[in-house]
C-alpha cells in the first residue's frame, strides 16, 4: 500500500481512492486515473482503513464507523487528509495530499492583492470554490503570510490538521475536532477566551458557525474561513440564506459590516499540460460592496462593481481573470469559456480584451528610444520582447 501511495505522490497525485472491487485509482491533474490492475477485496480494503485509523479505540469500533475523518502520514511518503465511508456496505477510503511544505502566494501563482487582504486587522475573509478547488492550500498560504510579517496569535480549527504551520513571528496554536474540540461551534466558542488575533474555521457548516465567526469578526478579530460556493455574489446569497427570514435583513446588516473580502476559485487545466492553475474572483468589501450587500436587490450587481474595482481595488471577476489567463497562454481558450460564467459575453469580452493586447504589443518603440536600447544591450542581445 505505501508503495502504491509514494508511486501516486510522487505523480503529483492530490487524491488517492481506495475502494473494495476497484483497483487504486488517483486524482492526477483533475483526472481520476487506475494506479493498479489487481482489484481490492473487501477484506484487503478493511486491513487498510485499520492501518490509517489513528486511535486503538476507533480501530475497536470499526465495524460500527460509516462516516470517518482523520489525519495520516508516513516518513519519505507525506501527509493525507482522510475519509473513510461505507458503500454498499464495505469501506472506501479517500486521501487527500496535503505537502509537508506550507504553500505561500508566489508558489501558487496568487496575485499580490491576497497578501494585503491577509494583513487586514479584523474581518471576515471568505475563500469559496468546490471541493478539490484548491481553497485549503489558498488559507493555509494566507496563514503563512500572517505568521511571517506579524506578531500575532493565531487559532485554527480544523477536522483534520492539514498543514502543519511552525511558530515564525507568530505564535500557531491548531486545534483538530474530535481529539482536541468536540465541534467546530465549541472550538470558536473557546477560541474567542482564549486571546486570538487570527481564527481559521476550517469550514462554515451551519449558522451557528456563520453567527460566532461574524462575532468575532465584529469584536475585532481577522478571522478566515471557507464555503462551497461559486462566486462572491452566491457566497452572500448562501450565508443569508441559512438564516430564518425574520433573521435575514439583520444578517445582511451584520455580513456587510464584518466581512472583508471573498476570494472564490476553480482550478483549469494549464495548456501545457503541467498541472493546474488556479482561475480566482477576488472581491474587497468596499463602502460601495457594502451597500450593495445591505440591499437584497441588488447583490446581483456585486460582479459589475468588482470589475469596475479591478485598476483601483485590485479585485477581479472570473471572467476577467480568465482573459489574462488565455492572454498568457496559461489556458486554452475552450477551457476558459467553459469556466466563464457566462461563455458568450466572455467571448466578446475576450474579442475587445485581444484588440487591446495585440495594439499594446504592437505598439513599437521611438527611434530615440531604440536607439538607446541598443546601446544599453550586450552584444547579441535582440530589443523589442514582446514581437519577438
């Protein structure tokens, strides 16, 4: 087994499935892609779900688990996030690869307006995406930001630990549901007692959550946590929305006070081939995003104003980060206008997008100026990058 799990890491595998009748399979640049011929029987599945359960006292009662998470990891292997379930009635297993290495924005080709969102006193930051989109290595660079440039106090609460963060001018303090809280409402219970600058839920699974972490941010603290939603616009619609309607008005008073921004992404497959790149909505919660946060009418122009914020604000739409991408050659064009949110407006965005670039890449420099590159330039050397 740990032969099979080093061989998919070293593949760059982000997800190992384990599954009685089926042979191992993993997650190889979004493609769920066969490692082995031979397949599982229940019996070898159960043997590996009891070497990964972490506690004698949860390996007792295993015949008893439907639904389990925890953490494993393995010296010249790595770290997984784990889930162990029942399907028609033997065990699968999903692992999820966390590096031993704690990302931080350069590494994941983030833009820097990320690095200043994370420096925020207080508030509420927000990274939304679907599973797999890579929001817990987004946070966890966040988190790297923080504990590198500031003194602070930083709780996290989490199920399982994924990166292990060290103390650097920060101090870390990470609390896992289950061995160190019981839920992730008792641990933010707790945490506002317990002198933080910095909260990171893990996930924000009910109101109950929503409502303790919009305290937080409230009183004071920065606090950091994740949805599965698409886009800015939804993320609000879905917070609102856990809440009863006699509660929603006041909750949309209280979400556009203590939130600070939303960052939602995808990740596409580059056109070279090599892996994923990371398609981001950033948006910063300005007077004006505020507003429009208070009026449930108008939410729906969140996207127009964040584009609109782009030069001064530094925030971006889908769509218009996915203009850059295709710009850069990152992505092909079939892949962006399927992430588009709306294909056939990015492709006129893209037609006016393309004029522009093409005039500033065309646009040839004075002869004076020429000139003085020439001079300046080593002998060999060519002016002029982008025709080239």
């Amino acid at each position: 087994m740990e032969n099979i799990i080093k061989a998919a890491v070293e593949r760059n595998a982000s997800d190992l499935h384990i599954k009685a009748g089926d042979v191992f399979r993993a997650r190889i640049d979004g493609e769920l892609v066969p490692l082995t011929k031979q397949r599982l029987s229940p019996e070898q599945t159960k043997a590996i779900a009891l070497k990964l359960i972490p506690t004698e006292q949860d390996r007792n009662r295993i015949d008893q688990i439907k639904d389990y998470d925890c953490s494993w990891g393995a010296p010249g292997i790595g770290r997984f996030r784990v889930n162990i379930l029942r399907q028609r009635s033997s065990f699968m297993i999903v692992m999820r690869v966390i590096p031993f290495e704690v990302p931080n924005f350069q590494k994941l080709g983030l833009p820097e307006v990320l690095g200043k969102v994370a420096l925020s006193e207080r508030g509420m930051i927000l990274v939304t995406g679907v599973t797999g989109s890579g929001k817990s290595s987004t946070m966890a660079a966040m988190i790297n930001h923080i504990n590198s440039a500031l003194n602070r106090h930083i709780v996290t609460l989490e199920n399982p630990i994924e990166f292990l963060h060290r103390d650097v001018k920060s101090s870390v303090t990470q609390r896992e549901v289950g061995p160190d809280t019981e839920s992730f409402d008792d641990g933010l219970r707790a945490a506002l007692r317990q002198d933080p600058d910095v909260i990171l839920i893990g996930e924000m699974r009910d109101p109950k959550t929503v409502n303790i972490a919009m305290k937080a941010a409230e009183t004071g603290h920065l606090v950091i946590s994740t949805l599965h939603t698409s886009d800015a616009a939804t993320t609000i619609a879905r917070i609102v929305a856990m809440f009863p309607p006699e509660e929603q008005e006041v909750v949309r008073i209280r979400l556009a006070d203590s939130l600070e921004a939303v960052v939602a992404q995808r990740l596409l497959p580059r056109a070279d081939e090599k892996g994923r790149v990371a398609a981001l909505e950033i948006m910063i919660a300005t007077s004006t995003i505020r507003d429009l946060i208070r009026d449930r009418n108008r939410v729906a122009d969140i996207k127009d104003f964040i584009e609109e914020g782009h030069d001064q604000y530094g925030m971006q739409s889908f769509d218009q980060h996915l203009l850059e991408l295709v710009d850069s050659e990152l992505v092909t064009l079939d892949i962006a206008k399927a992430a588009a949110s709306d294909p056939s407006d990015f492709e006129l965005k893209l037609k006016t997008f393309g004029r522009k670039s093409r005039a500033t890449k065309k646009k040839k420099p004075s002869r004076k100026t020429k000139a003085s590159e020439h001079d300046a330039m080593p002998e060999g050397s060519t002016a002029g990058g982008f025709d080239t």
